[in-house]
C-alpha cells in the first residue's frame, strides 16, 4: 500500500473548504466534494448578484424619483431632461435622497427643471 502524501496539505485545503461551506443545507456543508462545487456556485452568484445589486438600486432610486416628480406634476423623463439642460449634475443616488429627505430642495430643483424645458 502505497504511502499518503501531502496529508496535510490536503486535509488543512479540505478543512477550508468545509470551513467556508459552513451553513450550506445537508451534505454540501459535510461534504468536501459537494461542499467544493456549492461553493463554486455560491461565488458565481456572488458576483454576478454584485452587478445586479447595482441596476436594482438605479431601478429604485428611478422610481422614487418619478413618483415625487408626479406629485408636483412633470414626469420623470422631462424632469431628468431639464435638470440635464440646466447643467445640474445630481446623480439619480443624491436625487433619490432628496425626493425621501429633503422635499423643499426637491421642490427648487423640479422649478429649475420646469424652466430649463420651457426656455
């Protein structure tokens, strides 16, 4: 019977992965093969879902803007476009904040919008 080479190498590489499979359901947190390809999937998630977190909160941040631009009367689309034209450089984020926060400035910035698109 041949000898067990790089044991413990392979049993501290095979407890890392256990280790980081940790709260996975059945045997894919036991398991170090299933534990390997869970893991490998859960990453390919992971960054995939980085991305999507990113347009999910531009579609959000979006609609806030729109439903308190309805509330005072123009739409999403010409409020975006007169803030455009009056070189107001707020970013949909910031925009999205000061809709929920602050309605006062919103307010100002929806007027400055309004007579940037009749000019």
């Amino acid at each position: 019977m041949p000898r067990v080479r790089h044991a413990v190498s392979s049993r501290k590489r095979h407890k890392r992965m256990i280790k980081s499979a940790k709260g996975y359901w059945g045997k894919s947190s036991k398991l170090y093969r299933r534990a390997k390809e869970r893991r490998k999937k859960a990453m390919a998630y992971a960054y995939r879902d980085r991305k999507q977190k990113k347009r999910n909160f531009r579609n959000l941040w979006i609609a806030r803007i729109n439903a308190a631009c309805r509330a005072q009367g123009i739409t999403y689309s010409r409020f975006v476009a007169g803030l455009k034209k009056a070189q107001v450089n707020l970013d949909r984020k910031s925009l999205s904040e000061l809709a929920i926060r602050d309605s006062a400035a919103f307010e100002q910035l929806i007027g400055v919008a309004k007579e940037s698109a009749a000019a």
